[in-house]
C-alpha cells in the first residue's frame, strides 16, 4: 500500500478504531482508572476489555505506521519519532493488559485464578497506572511532535494542529496532576485533544496530507540553496 490517499485513508480508519476500543474499554473494566475505588468488573467483561485494548495497540501503532511515508519527505526525524512514540504508548497499554489478566483468568480455563486478593489489587493498581502513563502523558507528547510538523510544513489546516497542542498541553497538565494526587479527571480537557484527532482523520480521509504552501516551499528552497538546515 503505496498510494499516498490510501495510506492517509487507511490512517483515518485506524485512528477511528483507536477511538472506539478506548473509549469502550473503560465502563468494561468497571472503573478502573477512573475511580480508585471501583471494583473491577467480572471475568466475560475484563476480558473484552483487553481484547479491545489489544486492538488498540495495534491501531496506535497502526496510524504512525501509515502515516510515515507520507511525512518523511517533510520531516523524517519528526515522522520517526512519530513512530516510535507511538510504539511506547502502544507497549505500555499492553503492559497494562497483562498486568489485568491473572486477576480474572487462567489460559485455556474458565476456572478462576485463584490470586491473593492483596496481588490482584496490585495488579489492578498497575493496569491504572499504565493507563495513566501511557494514554495519558505519552500520547500529549506524539501528538504534539505531529502538531508541530504539521503545522511548520502546513501540510493541513493549521486549526487542526492548533487543536492538538492545545489538547496536548491540557491533557498532558492533568494527568501530571493526577501522577502527583493534586487532581481529578475532568472529562472536558479531552475534548480538544479527541477533536484534533476526529478533524486530523477527517481530514487525511478527504484530501490526505497536503504539500505544504508555495510560498513555503520557496522558503525552504532558498534556505537549502543558501546553505542552512532545514528542519
């Protein structure tokens, strides 16, 4: 799949998976993550919970995979980057799949686990944390390496990346509030976050990603030939 508006679809695709698996994940663990206190859910509902994440996983890892060839020619050391940050959120939500997954299940057996209930609250624990780590702090920092390639290179409308480090910059605040026990979840800072990645895939479904403007291909034409680095 070389075609640049079929990678840029199959981009858009896969960041609509990520949506759905994440957002559907969450009331299937009961609360984990949300509610320090919440009980987690029973075997059936765990376990399509890290199937979901699972697909997850793949889907991040997905995107900045399609999305490589497309904005190498615009800044390789940004689109690697891109790749490989993704890569860390996508280890560590698996990470915390399977931390969860003793607590509700033996492989090949539908008999319990039968863990020390003090174990299976600390594997719980670290499930919530890699949430915390991963989608939280991790994703803030790749959509801003995004945002600000995109926007540099003005290879899309630059609301879009304005959205992505406005919601970096929100997201990323409160999770580091969360890390420290000086916060709580406020559903609303992830608003512009989830929108830049609704506008961003909306966009790499209908036009793909846009060579940048003359005039600043003109720029950069002229720093090359007068000798300085372009990013």
């Amino acid at each position: 799949m070389s075609d640049p508006r079929r990678l840029a679809r199959f981009a858009a695709i896969l960041y609509a998976v990520t949506w759905v698996t994440s957002v559907a994940a969450v009331p299937l663990y009961g609360g984990s993550a949300f509610d320090p206190n919440a009980a987690l859910a029973g075997r059936a509902s765990v376990l399509t919970a890290t199937l979901l994440e699972v697909v997850l996983a793949v889907a991040v890892v997905g995107t900045s995979l399609a999305l490589y060839p497309l904005l190498r020619p615009h800044g390789p050391g940004a689109a690697l980057g891109y790749v490989a940050l993704r890569t860390l959120e996508a280890t560590v939500i698996l990470t915390g799949v399977v931390a969860i997954l003793p607590v509700v299940a033996r492989p090949g057996t539908t008999a319990q686990p039968g863990i020390d209930a003090g174990v299976a609250a600390g594997l719980h624990l670290l499930h919530d944390w890699t949430f915390l780590v991963g989608p939280g702090l991790i994703n803030p920092v790749n959509a801003s390496v995004l945002a600000v390639l995109l926007w540099r290179r003005r290879l899309v409308p630059r609301f879009i990346p304005l959205l992505g480090l406005v919601g970096a910059v929100l997201v990323a605040g409160m999770n580091v509030g969360l890390l420290f026990g000086v916060g709580t979840v406020l559903p609303a800072l992830v608003l512009p976050l989830f929108a830049w990645e609704i506008c961003l895939a909306g966009r790499l479904l209908t036009r793909g990603v846009g060579e940048p403007p003359r005039a600043a291909r003109h720029t950069d034409a002229m720093a090359v030939g007068a000798g300085a680095p372009v990013a």
